[in-house]
C-alpha cells in the first residue's frame, strides 16, 4: 500500500479491517471491563395511555460495538440540516446529563474529530424533538385551517448501557431495566452493525432474548396485536460508509446517486436480506427473520445509515473513488472531513409518521 498524504483519508490495510469501524467497541463494552457498570437510576416511564403525539416515546438500542453512542452524538448534527426531506427540526434536552452529552459529543465529531470516548456510567439521556414538515412532501394539508399542522413533537429516551446487556438470558438488574425501557417505548430504533457481524457472527445473540422478554411484557400487559408487538421499529444497518459494507453494495448494484450526489439506497430492505446472503454463514438471515416475525410489516421500517457519513468533495457530492472519511493517526481513527450524518433523522421522523398515519410514512 502507498503512504497516503497526510489529509487524504485512507482505509487500513487487509490484517486491520477486523478493526476498522469498531468506534463504539470500546464505549459499549467499556463498563464490562474488571467490574459491573455503575448505575445511574433511570427516569421510570409507566405504560400509560397515548394520548397525542407529544407523548410518543422513542427508544435506542443495539448490540456491541453497533455504534450507538455515535449515532445518538449525531442526532443534534443531522437534525440542524434545514435541506433534509423531514423539514426543520429543534433538539431539546430534558435535563442536565442529556444537555451534557448532546454538546460535548457534537463538539467531539465536528471541531475534535474524534470519535467519543468510553461510557464509565449507565445513565438515562431524554431530548424532546420539535419539527415543522411544513413545505416538505410529508406535510398535512388542511386547507379549512389557516394554521399548519405539520408540527410534530416526540421524546427520544435512551437508558445507555454497554451493547453486551442485551446478550440472550443475561439476568441481572440492568438487563431487566434495559429491557424494561424498551418495552414502554411505542417506536425503537435498532442500530445493526454488519461489519462487527461479518467478523464475529453472533447479532443474534444480541437480539433473540431481548425481542423474546419485550414480547413477554407485552403479552403481559395485553399489549400484543395478534402475533406482533405494538412498536414501530427502524432497522438501521450502520456503517454503511465503511468501505467493506459499501463496496458490497456497489458490487451488488443497489446503490444510486442521489440528487446531491450521495449514494442512496432505494430498496434498503432488499439490500438487508441480500447482505445477509452476501456475508455467507453469518446469523444476519436469522436477524432479519426475527424481526420480521415480531413486528407487522407495515411499522416495520430498514435504513441503511452512518452517523459521521461519506467523505465529500467541494460542494458535498461524494467521491465515489475516495469515499471514506475516516483516517488513522498514530493508530487511532479520526475523522477526515465535514461531519455529514446519513440516514440519522430520517429513522426517527419515518417512526413517527408511521405512527401517525397508522403504518408507512
């Protein structure tokens, strides 16, 4: 391999790629490391009635290393984008520790570009979205009311724990709150990571139990609907900027170009189960049948997704030859360019619309 100059992003050679986009490695198994996590008590949430919009609650969760921590720093990044199809939008944090972690992460990927560092605590973050879709395709049209009512307002409500509580049969307290916290969720949010399951074959193992005790409270609760938990679910494969995971895209033909110049994925479901064959005796086949089993195909929602996006050309189009944004100095990833998050919003604007309408936005 030739030295690359010093700003021009690299990818590291063959007997590295086993590490490459591992950022969240670290942060998820960090509490994991000689004791168990210290525990901060969530905020309680009660499974009370719906009763609007502003009282829809979305959760977050993924297995090890699927980069969580990443993608909730660039919520607040990807939500300043006033170019975006979802319309405009304010992220508010509910309390001080949310506040914190919403500034000090997004200072991390955009000035530091740095990655963010280990979580030494478990701890419940909150931030109340407020967006107007007005002007967008997804705006309502009432025209006996001069007032838009394309104003929409959610909670995103994430209890961070490392990825490995999710692990089948895993019993203690923080597994049970874990799951707890997402059970009293009405939309979720799964961050599957394909480049951590192209090398160690075992997301399965992260999602079975979890899926099996969510539907148990809710069978509990009389809160199924027929064979299916009540959530709207976004299946978000992250990562997609990695080059093994979009080279395969490429090579299989599911990408295009976008209007700016940023490749889209136009059947991203399709591409889910076809990865899943690509990555030949993974367990991403058995992934994505056990979350089409438990969710009703019309809240069922797939994204292809990156939290700090494709490196860029002036003017922001992607080069499709030197598409990575990530470089190593002294054997630590630092990211390259303009932070430019990829299908981060839109999971959460698509389950809420889901919700709204009752199935597909």
């Amino acid at each position: 391999m030739t030295e690359n100059k010093p700003d021009e992003p690299r990818f590291p050679p063959s007997e590295m790629m086993s590490k490459t986009y591992e950022r969240n490695a670290v942060d998820e198994e960090a509490g994991y490391t000689g004791s168990e996590p210290v525990y901060a008590a969530p905020v309680e949430f009660t499974p009370g009635q719906q009763a609007g919009e502003a009282e829809t609650r979305i959760g977050v969760w993924g297995g090890p290393s699927s980069g969580k921590t990443t993608f909730l720093g660039a919520l607040r990044l990807a939500a300043l984008d006033p170019s975006g199809p979802y319309g405009r939008w304010q992220v508010v944090p509910s309390d001080d520790v949310s506040e914190t972690f919403l500034v000090e992460t997004a200072r991390e990927l955009a000035i530091d570009k740095v990655f963010p560092g280990a979580t030494q605590v478990v701890r419940s973050y909150a931030w109340r979205f407020r967006g107007d879709l007005s002007g967008t395709a997804f705006g309502r049209r009432r025209l006996w009311r001069k007032r838009p009512s394309s104003r929409l307002e959610f909670e995103l409500s994430v209890l961070d724990v490392p990825g490995g509580a999710y692990q089948d049969l895993r019993s203690d307290g923080l597994a049970a709150r874990s799951i707890d916290h997402l059970a009293r969720a009405q939309g979720l949010v799964y961050l599957f990571d394909p480049v951590r399951e192209a090398k160690d074959r075992d997301s399965f193992a992260f999602l079975n139990g979890a899926l099996t005790r969510i539907t148990r409270l809710c069978m509990q609760e009389n809160r199924l609907d027929g064979p299916y938990l009540p959530h709207h679910l976004a299946v978000c494969l992250t990562k997609f900027d990695d080059p093994e995971i979009f080279h395969r895209a490429r090579r299989g033909g599911w990408t295009d170009l976008g209007p700016n110049g940023v490749p889209v994925v136009s059947d991203p479901a399709g591409f889910f189960d076809w990865l899943a064959d690509d990555l030949h005796g993974s367990t991403m086949r058995l992934v994505g049948q056990t979350l089409r089993a438990h969710f009703h195909p019309s809240r069922l929602h797939f994204f292809t997704s990156s939290a700090i996006g494709f490196g860029t050309l002036p003017g922001g189009s992607v080069d499709l030859r030197r598409f990575g944004n990530v470089n190593f100095v002294d054997g630590e990833e630092r990211i390259v360019g303009p932070l430019s998050p990829y299908n981060v919003m839109e999971p959460l604007v698509a389950l809420l619309l889901g919700m709204r309408n009752g199935g597909r936005p």
